[in-house]
C-alpha cells in the first residue's frame, strides 16, 4: 500500500527568498514555481574521496552534491529532492558495511544517514541495492527518514500489479504547500512511483530466486499511475533506475524510461542506471529524446549522472487549474560539481557540505582503516591503461586466481580432469569514469584496497560447463568491444564507446586472435546480428585447434553465469558450480598464499595483423609509463584525446 509524508515544514524559513528565484518576477498569482532536485546512482560515494586510490578527488562525492543542492534550496520557495537509487553499493565503504561491519536491525546505515541529513522526500531502489542480499537492504532502508519506494518487486504477486504485495511501497504521496507568485500558499499533492530493472533476477538470482518476483517497468506504471491519481495526486514524478534506452517498448525491458515517459498520466520522470548525464550530447540522436528541451516524450527529464557528480534539476512552473495544478511549462539541466580544463586538471565547482561529512566521518574513518590492510605483494605493476587493446595484467591476476580456486573446487567431483579457463573483465577502464579511472597498483605491497581497484564488484564465483563452440562464441560476443576497421587506412577508431569494458571478456587458457576487418557477430545487446561474420580466428587450447566438441570448465562470476551480458554458453543450465566466495575473497586469498604474485601478461589474444593499417585509441594519461610493456602490441603516443585522456596508435 501506499504511504503518506509530510515533509512541508522542511524549508519554511526559505518562503521569503522568493525574489531570489531565477524565474520568480515571471510567477503570478494562482502561479508557483516547483524545483525537483535529483541525486542517482551515488554508490556510497559520501566523500569526495577515490578509496581505490586512497586519495581525496573532487569528481564525486554526495557532499559536494549537498552543496548544490543547499543553494537550490536557498534560492527556492518550493522544492522537493528525490534519489533515484544505487546508493548502497559501489565502494569499499559499501563493501566494508556489508561484509566487516554488518547492518543489524536498528542500525543506520552510513549512506542512509547522509541521505536524512540532506532530507530527501523519497528515493526509489537500483538494481545494486539487491547485491547484499535483502536481509542487509530491509535493514539499511529502515533508518531511512523518507519512504524508499518501487512499483515493480514484490514479494507476493496478485493478478494484476496493484495486487501485489510489493516489498516496498510502490509509490508515496508527498503533501505540500506551495507559495505563489503573489505570496499566498495553497495545498499540493504529489505522487512518486520508483521502477527498477526486471533483470535483477538475473543480476542478483543467488539473493532473489523464489524471494520475490518482478514486472515490466511500463505494464507496472500503466496499472498503479491510474491509481495514484485516483489517490489525489496532482503531478506524479517517476523515480526510473532504468537507463533511457530506446523508445520502442519491449517485455521486461532493462532501459525502459522512454516507453515509461509515455505512460499517460507522468508528468516529470527522473532517470539513472545509465551514468550518464541528460540533458546533454549523448543522447542527441535518440527518438522519443529532445535534448535541447530536456524532454523525454515531451515531459521534463533529466540523468544526473553518478557517485555525486551532478545535480539533477526540473524546474516546473505550476498554475491553478481550478481546484488541482498543472505544468504550464518546465526547463531541465544537470548541474556539475568539478569541471574539467584544458590542460587536464579538474576544478571544483563546490565545496564539501560540513553536516554531510560529518553524518558519516566514523564510517570513512573505518573504511580507510580497512581498505589498508596488507595482503601480499607483487614483483610486477598492476594496471589497466592497455586492458583493451592488450593482454593486460591487471585482468591476468583475476584469471590467475578464479583458475586457482576453481580446480581446488572441481576436486573429487564428476568434473574433475576437464580443462579449466577463465573469463575476466576490465573493470576501470576509461570511458565514463574519466582519464583517471583506471588500475594502477605500483609493485610493491597489495593491500585490500588494491584488490578491491582490480574487482569492483561484489560478484560471487561461478563455473560453466560448455563446448569448444561455445568458448568462441563466448570470444565473439566479447569482441563486440572493437569497432569495424578498414583494411589499409590508417587511424580509424578502436573502441566501441557503447560498449561496456566490464563485458569484454578474455578467456584466459586458450589461445586467439581478433580480425578486426570482420563486422561484430553479436550487437551490444548479445543478439546475433552478423551471422556470417567470425572475428575470432586461429583459436587454440594447448597449440592445437581448439575441439569445438570439447568440453570445458570457465570459471566467472555469479553475473555472467546468471547471463549478465547474454553471453553464449553462460546461463544457469549450463552453471556446475555456485561458490560462496566472493571473487575479490578469492583474489585476496590467491595472493595470501602466493606471499608473492608475478601477474604477467601472456599475450594469449592479439589482433590479426592487417597491412598498412593503424588505429587510435584513449586511455589515461599516466599510460605514457607502461607503453612499452604491452605485450603483443606496438603501441605509440598519437597526442591528446578529448576531455583529458592521452591517445594512442596501434599498427596492425
């Protein structure tokens, strides 16, 4: 059922800053200006601190983003702040409240407690909020001083969606007052609705199978949006962890927020999962998008980014519409909190809010404390700058460890005697995190926190059994990373933006080159849309043509054998072995045991040569160090990439 909050006291001391609002000469009487604050996709990140690096940064961090809202607030007589999910996992501090301190009931969870002291109205739940399983959810969303809500999971499904038993809310009404233009205050009733993506089931299966079940985000809003206004609301604002996607409406889709912007009935809807940044370039091209307008199927929309790095902000001019209110028009933008220069360097657009910092200083402290514990040491750098275009080492330590693990697991069972490989991913690669987000682990000590840089994610081990055919499939899909390139010109683009590092899977054991002048067999979707396109070629397992017949263990993770990615070969049939060990554990207990870790390269896949041809590509700067130790690549410096990265040429 739904619940009520009344949070209309929260900035009353604000009504007499009306002048400072921008618009606020243009609001008359029966006229009211409404700001709708968004944060997303946070992932604990509540200091503007890289853990990973152990270093304070000025890209992230929810109490910069506090300051950017405190400001909209100063300069409002009406708004409302909203989160859009994500904010219990991403960190080490994350993993440092799951996995060494706990969350007993009673028990505020850091990031939570930041969130009640901003004063958030509402916040829906992201798919990575499941990852600590729903124990540890329920009790950290309990200390929270606003409804968490979401329409679409449930723990006990009825016949339609508005019968369900929903595991939290499926929406909130938010009753406020509202100033107009003329000073005079009049009563408002909004309605929140949260959606999450369906494939949590997948994403999460060993947390949610036979706990709760999910619907499609659109069919959900389509039932409870009708009720929501039946329940009184006057603007109902959609909470979408979904990224925007197409705008074509498919079953149980993962980007829904296009089709979800169609549902009559949503007035505003707020978007995330995505990490990106809306209004803004990269959704230029995209139907159903205007991005000049900040339109998502002509409605007020935005994407503020993630860890912090911007604000979302709707602003809605409202008019008396007899006895209700209506958006007589709407402006969008996403608010920065660092900017970066030409030269590279980041400035800081905003200081740390104080309060903010302070609500979560004991937990920081104990993550610090955590994240720099000692386990082991490398003779070798560990870093990932060329993990895309090179057998890295970075990826080689993770392959090295979950093949060490797995043959002590497939001891003494039916399995035993099979070839084991392994499937591991870049993690930090670039793209979306910027030119300093990457790997980078000096020889020397390894601590936990190193570990956790190598293995973002607290994914579990899992091992498939399948065919020599399936492991080039696995490789096709994977090769989904590289653009097409002309044979014979020079300087073509690499890397497919669109495509995410964490899906491009090398298979440590066999041996294999990519033929870049083929098209991509598979789209980013995991469809076939190629078929007679092969760009894995001279594939090997102990020097010989691999036996498409063959059969084989890999060794992965709970997400890709779940069928994260829609990988050939990697689904829950196909699953002999589900561990209970996380793999950063295992990664952490190889390194234990080995004292001493030499993570070389082995160059087991390189591209297939092409005569007179050269590609480019980005990657950090502080590549320019580790350019000669790519293994099984010529790699040159080719000048600035844009937004600080350094770019690189490769001869084919």
């Amino acid at each position: 059922m739904p619940i009520l909050f009344d949070r209309r006291a929260f900035l009353a001391s604000t009504a007499g800053l009306v002048a400072l609002h921008p618009f606020s000469l243009r609001a008359q009487a029966g006229q009211a200006h409404l700001r709708i604050m968004e944060t997303t996709d946070i992932h604990v990140h509540v200091y503007p601190y890289d853990y990973y690096g152990d270093r304070p940064v000025d890209t992230v961090g929810l109490a910069r983003t506090a300051s950017l809202i405190d400001g909209v607030r100063a300069e409002s007589t009406n708004s409302i702040l909203l989160d859009n999910g994500d904010f219990l996992q991403g960190n080490p501090m994350g993993d440092y409240m799951a996995y060494e301190r706990g969350m007993s009931e009673g028990d505020v969870h850091p990031m939570i407690a930041a969130m009640n002291t901003l004063g958030y109205e509402a916040s829906t739940l992201g798919n990575h909020e499941f990852n600590y399983g729903l124990s540890f959810l329920m009790n950290s969303v309990a200390g929270a001083a606003f409804p968490v809500v979401c329409a679409n999971v449930a723990t006990g499904m009825g016949a339609s969606a508005t019968d369900d038993t929903t595991l939290v809310p499926p929406y909130v009404m938010i009753d406020r007052t509202l100033t107009d233009g003329a000073g005079e205050t009049h009563p408002i009733r909004i309605g929140v609705i949260g959606f999450v993506p369906p494939q949590i089931m997948t994403w999460d299966r060993r947390h949610l199978e036979g706990n709760v079940e999910v619907r499609d985000i659109v069919a959900s809003a389509q039932a409870y949006v009708p009720q929501m206004r039946e329940d009184g609301a006057e603007i109902i604002i959609a909470l979408s962890h979904s990224g925007i996607g197409a705008a074509d409406h498919s079953d149980m889709m993962e980007n829904a927020s296009i089709p979800l912007a169609g549902v009559d009935g949503i007035d505003v809807i707020l978007t995330g999962h995505h990490h990106r940044v809306f209004p803004g370039p990269d959704y230029a091209d995209t139907p159903g998008v205007d991005t000049e307008a900040g339109t998502i199927m002509g409605k007020p929309g935005v994407m503020a980014g993630f860890w912090g790095s911007h604000m979302g902000l709707v602003d809605l001019m409202l008019e008396r519409d007899g006895n209700t209110w209506r958006i007589a028009s709407h402006t969008s933008e996403a608010r920065p909190i660092s900017r970066r220069e030409e030269d590279r360097s980041v400035t800081p657009l905003v200081e740390s809010d104080a309060e903010v910092l302070a609500s979560v200083e004991a937990e920081h402290e104990a993550t610090l404390a955590y994240i720099r514990a000692e386990v082991g040491q490398t003779d070798a750098p560990l870093h990932s700058y060329f993990a895309l275009v090179a057998d890295d080492p970075s990826v080689q330590i993770v392959s090295n460890a979950q093949t060490w693990y797995i043959a002590q697991m497939m001891a003494g069972t039916e399995h035993e005697g099979l070839p084991i490989l392994s499937a591991a991913a870049p993690f930090k690669a670039g793209g979306r995190g910027g030119p300093e987000y990457y790997t980078d682990v000096a020889a020397g000590p390894i601590a936990i926190k190193n570990v956790a840089d190598l293995y973002l994610y607290p994914n579990t081990v899992r091992a498939v059994r399948i065919t020599g055919a399936e492991v080039r499939e696995w490789l096709e899909r994977s090769a989904g990373m590289f653009n097409q390139i002309t044979p014979g010109e020079v300087d073509q683009v690499l890397l497919n933006p669109d495509f995410p590092s964490y899906n491009f899977d090398v298979i440590d054991g066999v041996a294999y080159q990519i033929d870049l002048s083929q098209p991509s067999r598979y789209n980013n979707d995991g469809e076939v849309v190629n078929p007679d396109a092969h760009r894995i070629i001279n594939l090997t397992y102990e020097g010989e043509p691999i036996d498409e017949a063959q059969e084989f263990i890999v060794a992965t993770n709970n997400y890709r054998a779940g069928g994260g990615g829609s990988f050939p070969g990697a689904s829950p049939e196909t699953t002999i072995f589900e561990g209970p060990d996380t793999n950063r554990d295992v990664i952490v207990r190889y390194i234990v045991e080995q004292g001493t870790v030499s993570p070389s390269a082995d160059a087991n896949w390189t591209f297939a040569p092409m005569e007179g041809t050269s590609v480019l590509f980005d990657t950090g700067p502080a590549a320019a160090q580790f350019m000669d130790g790519a293994e099984g690549v010529s790699i040159e410096a080719a000048g600035d990439g844009p937004d600080g990265f350094a770019r690189y040429r490769i001869a084919l």
